[in-house]
C-alpha cells in the first residue's frame, strides 16, 4: 500500500504536508469571465437558479432512439504527434488510424492541462482541473462533482481499472457516479504485469466479457496504463510485432527510446484485439465507442507540427478523440479545437434522452 509506506517512511512530514488542504482556494477568474463564457456556451440565465452554468438539453433530431451502449476508453499517454492519425511516418498506430477514418474524429482535442488524475477528472466533471502542483481528486473540497452521466437513466455504469482506484483518490471520484460497478486489482483473473496491474489488453478482454452479458444499455469505461514507465509488454503477446527503428529517427519523430515507442505500438495493439473481440458478441452494433487520452507527452513535434507546438508544450495536450459506431455514425473529420470536457456532453446529445448540463463543454456535434 503506497499511503502506508510514505506514512512509515516520515510520518511527520506526511502528516504537515496535509495540512496545505485545510482551506480551500477560492481564488479564481470564474466570475470575471461569466459573460463570455455563457455566450460562447448558449446558455440562458434564469433569475434564481442555483448553478449558474445550468442548462438542461432536450433531445435533438438525430438522437438515436435504440438506446446505444456506451464504452469510453481513456488511453495512457495517447499523444497525438506520436500517433499515425498526425502523418508520424513511424506508423505507430496503424489500426486506430483506420478506425479513425471510419469514426467521427477531431484532430486537434486538447486537455486542459497534464497529468492522468486531472484528465480522468475533467472528462468525468466536465470541469478542467488547471492546478499546477495539486490535484482535484485528492482534495474532499473538490472531488465531489456532478456528472452527466448519471443522467443516463436505465443503463448501468461500469468502470474498469487494471490497478487500485485509491490511487490518486480515483475511488473519491468514481464516487459520483450512483450505482456504478468498478472492477480493479483483484477482480481479475490475469496476473499484474507491474505496479500499474494487469495488462490493457488483458483489461480489455475482461470489460469485453462484462459488457458481453449485459441485459441493459451500459456506459462502460475503461483506463489504460500501458503506455507508461516502466513500458513493460507481457512476454504472453507472442503476435505483437516489435520492429526496430534507428536511434536517430525515433528521436526525430518524437520518441525517446525503443522501449516507448513499442509501449505507444502496444496500445494500437490492445485497441485491435479488444474491438476484433467486441464485433462477434451482440452489444457491438449498437454501442458507440470513445477513444480518447488522459494527457499527450511533452517531446520534439517539429518534424510533425508547427514549432509551437514543442515550444509551448501544446505536445503535452494534444490526444486523438474518436467516436466510433460504424452501424450509427457517418465518418468525419473535424478540425476545430475541442476539449476532454465536451464528451460527456457529447455523448448525452446523442441519446433519446433529457440531460443537465453543469459543465464549461459543449455538445461537438450539436
């Protein structure tokens, strides 16, 4: 237990660090910014309502009357420069690319800021976690959040981790979620590949096994942590194609090292065997599938995009988003800036359903 050891190892300097989230911040541009946001978000002020970004959506004429499953994956450092969606010769993610052609994708999503914690926390919310050195999850002033998805009347809601919620307080943020059912370290039958649990695509086959015998619409989640130090590859993935790439042209691409770019590969991989393994059971038709990130990588894009994007580490923001529906939705490709707290709203626009939008996004396809 991570909390455990750090406690043992000086409890003194764990118990004063504490101490920084007696108060709350409060200190914030919300208020300054009120007029401009609410235009550029449509929203109606009504004279006494509580939450003053409240807007309820009603149904719109291309919202899908079948009731359709929803499977949203936030992918471990899924950086879009290193991707094959960007024009990366490396090819890294030849499989989603494909996907992505056939989906509705935006080329240019941008989380509001790094970290994993702060991206689960905004796509869930609706609402940017923008701290530099903290983050939202951790502090009981802030985790407890609204979130659109419990305005997904009749579905059952799942969440499926390869390692513990209690990292980064995620179990205070799944929380909000009522009546969801989340699976993590210990409810599974794979071994943990390291410390971030089982593998993904292991973590795939068994949400796949889940969501397979499911009588009611579900929305399920699912996190990778693959894609991250120390980019170990289980050894029982025999098919999974390792080339070898010089030195040179992994760093003018935007890769480190070897090792990274087979751990970015390997989700690409994990992608294809859980989505060949999603069309031969019934749900898969009727389900709309999100892929997004939880924060890109800072690194050398130049060979890819314009310098600013290096410069000022937009490289750390930038991830793919797809949904993906071959049998509901028509292929796009979208190339306005968009954001990790519009898909929530997103998604709910797409169903026959009424929802309460409290959130700073916006329906994309609206």
């Amino acid at each position: 237990d991570e909390f455990k050891s750090n406690l043992a190892l000086n409890p003194l300097q764990n118990f004063f660090t504490t101490l920084r989230f007696r108060k709350a911040d409060p200190h914030n541009k919300a208020a300054e910014y009120y007029d401009t946001i609410t235009r550029f978000l449509q929203i109606q002020k009504h004279p006494g309502q509580t939450n003053p970004y409240s807007r309820l959506i009603q149904p719109g004429s291309k919202a899908f009357e079948s009731q359709p499953n929803v499977v949203l994956v936030i992918c471990e450092s899924f950086s879009m420069y290193k991707s094959s969606m960007s024009g990366n010769p490396l090819n890294s993610t030849p499989y989603f690319n494909e996907m992505c052609n056939n989906g509705i994708f935006f080329e240019r999503c941008f989380t509001p800021t790094f970290g994993t914690a702060r991206g689960v926390f905004a796509t869930l919310t609706g609402i940017p976690d923008v701290q530099l050195s903290k983050f939202s999850t951790r502090n009981e002033e802030s985790v407890h959040q609204r979130t659109i998805i419990n305005d997904f009347d009749g579905y059952e809601k799942f969440y499926f981790l390869g390692g513990r919620s209690q990292f980064n307080n995620f179990k205070g943020l799944f929380a909000n979620i009522n009546g969801l059912h989340v699976y993590e370290e210990g409810d599974y039958k794979a071994a943990n590949l390291n410390v971030w649990g089982i593998s993904d695509k292991n973590l795939f086959m068994a949400a796949n096994d889940v969501m397979a015998t499911q009588k009611k619409p579900f929305f399920a989640i699912i996190q990778t942590a693959d894609n991250h130090r120390p980019f170990d590859i289980p050894e029982e993935d025999k098919d999974f194609e390792r080339p070898v790439i010089a030195n040179e042209e992994l760093l003018k691409y935007g890769f480190e090292n070897l090792k990274e770019f087979h751990a970015f590969a390997y989700t690409d991989y994990c992608i294809k065997k859980f989505m060949e393994a999603a069309k031969t059971k019934p749900y898969f038709s009727n389900t709309i599938f999100v892929f997004t990130g939880d924060h890109g990588v800072e690194g050398d894009a130049t060979a890819i995009y314009p310098q600013a994007w290096t410069e000022q580490r937009l490289s750390d923001e930038h991830v793919p988003l797809l949904f993906y529906a071959p049998s509901l939705l028509a292929p796009q490709k979208r190339q306005e800036a968009v954001s990790q707290i519009d898909i929530l709203p997103t998604i709910a626009g797409m169903m026959q359903q009424p929802y309460l939008n409290t959130t700073l996004g916006r329906d994309l396809l609206d």
